[in-house]
C-alpha cells in the first residue's frame, strides 16, 4: 500500500510493477488527487504561462497494474496494520488492510504560527493555489482599473512575495512576465505604479546556494523593478498589509506565501519516530526503525544521507528515492538484505522569467542567463512525466512567444456571469459541484 501520488509515491509504485510478478502481490496506491502534479511549472502556471491541465498527468494513466483508490489517508494504525480513508468524491469512509505501507505523502505550507499568516496569504503549493493566484492577479488588475480610490489603488498594484528560495525567486520572475505582458489591456494602470516586493529572511536569495546565484538573481530581479528586502522576516500579516519584523509595513492586498512547507500533517498522531518538524525519521533503507512493514520517503520523511546530515525535500531526489525503495522492499520480500540511498545532487535551477535562469552545476559551477534558462527549459520538458504533456507545455510557451497572456477570469466572472445569464432566461441559479480551478 503507497499513500500519496506525487512524485516519490508513483515512481515506487512504476518500480514495483516492473520488479514484481503479476500475482506475486497487490499494489494499491491512495491518493486525494487523481493526478501528479509536476510542481517546477507551478510559478508558469501562476502566472498564465502554462494551463493548469499541462501540469498534471492522471495518476491512472501512469501505472499499469496498480490499484488507485482516490482517497484521503486518514488514520494510520500500525499495530493493527491498517489505514483508515475518505473516498474524496463520495466521503465514504473505509478501513483499507495492509502488509507494507509505503508513506509518501509530501508536505504542505508551513506559515510558523505567525498571527494572520495563514488567513491572510496565497500559497504556492498545490495546483488549486496556482490557479488561485492567477485569478487573484487578474482580479486585482480589473479592480484597480476601475476604481478611483488611489489608496486602495495602490494596496491592490504591490504584490509581496515572502520567501527567497527557488520557489519565491520564481514567482517573481513569473509575475513580472505577466504583468509585463497584460498591462497594455489596462489603459487607467500606469507600469509605475506596479510595485513587486519579494521578501527574504537571510542575507541573500537562494540561501543555501552558491552566494553568485542569488545575487544575480537579485540584480536582474531589480534590473526587472522589483523591490528586494533581505534580512527581515515577517511579523504578521491582515488583510490589507504586512508587518516585517524591523516594524516595517506594507500595505498590500496579495501577499504570496513561498517561505516554507512542512511534512504532511497527516502522520502526525502516529507513534512513528519523528523530527521536531514532524518528518518521519527512516533508517537509510527507508524502513522506519521499530515499526517493521512501514516505509517513508519524499518530502514526508528525514532519510540520512550518510554524512550525518538529511536529504533535502525536492522532486530530483525524491523521483530516486521512489525506484531504490521500492528495490528494497522486494528484496524485503525475497527474503534478501537491503542496500542504503545514496544520491549526489545534480544542483538546482531557477528561471527568473524573461529568459534568464541562475543553475547550479554539479562541482558547483554556477550558470546564469539565457544558456541557464535553455537548460532549465530543457531539462524539465524532458523531465515531464509524459509526452503528450511535453508537447502540451511545449505548445504553451510557443505561443507565449507570440502572444500575450490570457487574462480570462474563470472562476469569478464565469460564475456571476452564469447567474446572470439564468436570471436573465428566467432559470433558477445553477452551480456546478465539480467546479474546479
Ligand atoms: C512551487 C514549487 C516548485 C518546486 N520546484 C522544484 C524544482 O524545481 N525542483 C525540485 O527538485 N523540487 C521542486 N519542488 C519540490 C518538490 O515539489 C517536492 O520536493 C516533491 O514534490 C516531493 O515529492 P513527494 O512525492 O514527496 O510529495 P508531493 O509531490 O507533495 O506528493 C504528495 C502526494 O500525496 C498526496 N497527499 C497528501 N496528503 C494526503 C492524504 N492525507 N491522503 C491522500 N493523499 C495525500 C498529495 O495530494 C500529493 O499527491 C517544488 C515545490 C513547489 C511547491
């Protein structure tokens, strides 16, 4: 049994299918969404790059012989061996038996506990906050060109960004594209008066990686017109600002959230061993030590890396992590020793929009501009886990070089217009229940 259909969950269950007889034992894998979502494009889809479906490839499609089951895990008994799940359409709940349970369940946002974070910013984690965000761009755009209230006027024109990372340093880039591309369809919003303010805690974008990346970064950002703060972190946030732990304050009405995640919260009433984070703590086979048949890996768990440290949570390892997992635990079954992880990173990449990219080569050699950006193209077109979605993606970006961002607003407008529409013909109002982004 594999809880979670993200990157780690679905290459074991592809590698079991292939390194298991059919008959030799049953695969199941739960998941609440009946795809993988392939998180790199995520910014691009924030922004109107990409199209939300391009992203994700139905779980169904990518495995042969595995049972899915699309449900939400929900309570783990280890010592019964079985796990408790809401079917996500139905709601029904069902106790599921198990003989090894694989735990790759991910992580999600994490807002520490600041007051007013959670209620108050728009994350980038899943595919509904993608969609979210771009719909909140759009929003604000429409507001600001129709109204004559220059404070607010100015709220809704400054988008904060909080998080200096790959993800936050993305977004960025990403939202500058789109503001880039769509201003001209807003004659009463002048390009001045767009403020983007990304925020970072450390002393450099892309902590953690070599310093030459992050200060490009910073540099082509601000070249850009973005407005940079580093070394302050957030206080608070409400609806209508944020609070920086210096006392500064902006006043904002979208503040995008891409500071942190935390292990999913799922495991978190479970005996397992655990870090103060709450990641399951494996020994370096992935088996969790004490609990015999439980397995972890992906961004839910802490596998040693055999130099004392943890592997980080990102997609590269956790797509290498999945296939040597699941070798172990045929071998496991074969009644043969298993063998520990061991990956060398092959560095990290970040597009900064524009066609310009910072990457990290292995030896830690740093690539900047237009080649880092191709190769970032590059790599994760071929990294997309199927090719009709290669050709999808592809087809996006050559036609977001020819023309400007789509700024439909789906999700509002089509709904109020809808109503309308029926009041008009004299119909009662109708919502669709498997309404989405
Ligand atoms: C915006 C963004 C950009 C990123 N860019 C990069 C990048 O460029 N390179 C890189 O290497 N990494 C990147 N990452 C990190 C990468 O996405 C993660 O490390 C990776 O997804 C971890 O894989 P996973 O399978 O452990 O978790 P996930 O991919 O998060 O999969 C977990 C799965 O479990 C499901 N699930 C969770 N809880 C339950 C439950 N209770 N019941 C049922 N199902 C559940 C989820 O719906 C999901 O399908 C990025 C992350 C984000 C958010």
């Amino acid at each position: 049994m594999i809880l979670g259909g993200g990157f780690a969950g679905v290459s074991v269950a592809r590698r079991l299918e292939a390194r298991l007889h059919p008959g030799e034992a049953e695969i199941v894998l739960v998941s609440r969404e009946n795809f993988m979502l392939f998180t790199p494009m995520l910014p691009e889809v924030s922004s109107g790059e990409l199209d939300v479906r391009h992203v994700v490839t139905p779980i169904r499609s990518q495995l042969k012989r595995t049972r899915f089951i699309l449900a939400d895990a929900r309570k783990l008994d280890v010592a019964a061996k079985t796990i408790e799940v809401a079917h996500t359409l139905s709601g029904e709940v069902e106790t599921l038996a198990y003989d090894q349970i694989v735990l790759a369940l991910g992580s999600s946002t994490s807002t520490f506990g600041l007051p007013g974070v959670a209620e108050h910013v728009f994350a980038l984690k899943t595919l509904e906050d993608a969609g979210i965000l771009r719909n909140r761009f759009v929003w604000l755009l429409e507001l600001a060109d129709s109204i004559s209230d220059e404070a607010e006027r100015a709220r809704l024109l400054t988008v904060v960004v909080v998080g200096g990372g790959f993800t936050g340093v993305e977004a960025t880039g990403e939202l500058v594209e789109l503001f880039r591309s769509v201003l001209r369809f807003y004659p009463h919003v002048r390009r001045q008066e767009v403020r983007v303010i990304l925020i970072e805690g450390g002393p450099t974008l892309l902590p953690g990686l070599p310093e030459k990346m992050g200060r490009y970064s910073a540099e082509l950002l601000r070249k850009r017109g973005v407005e940079i703060l580093t070394g302050d972190g957030v206080a608070s946030a409400d609806a209508t600002s944020i609070t920086l732990q210096s006392g500064k304050r902006i006043d904002t009405r979208t503040i995008v959230w891409s500071a942190g995640v935390k292990p999913a919260a799922t495991l978190a009433d479970t005996p397992l061993p655990h870090t103060k984070r709450g990641a399951i703590v494996v020994d370096g086979d992935f088996r969790v030590p004490g609990f015999p048949g439980v397995w972890a890996l992906g961004d839910c768990a802490s596998i040693p890396d055999g130099s004392g440290a943890t592997y980080p949570p990102t997609a590269q390892h956790a797509i290498r992590e999945g296939p040597a997992l699941a070798d172990n635990l045929v071998a496991v079954l074969h009644g043969r020793p298993t063998r520990p992880f061991r990956f060398r990173s092959l560095g990290m990449m970040a597009s900064l929009g524009g066609r310009k990219a910072v990457a990290q080569l292995p030896g830690d050699r740093v690539l900047t501009g237009f080649l880092a950006w191709f190769l970032w193209r590059s790599y994760y077109l071929l990294r997309l886990p199927s090719l009709d979605r290669r050709l999808r993606v592809a087809f996006d970006w050559t036609l977001e070089l020819m023309f400007p961002r789509d700024i439909a607003e789906l999700r509002v407008y089509t709904r109020n217009a809808q109503s309308s529409a029926a009041a008009d013909a004299g119909l009662p109002p109708r919502t669709d229940p498997a309404a989405h982004v």
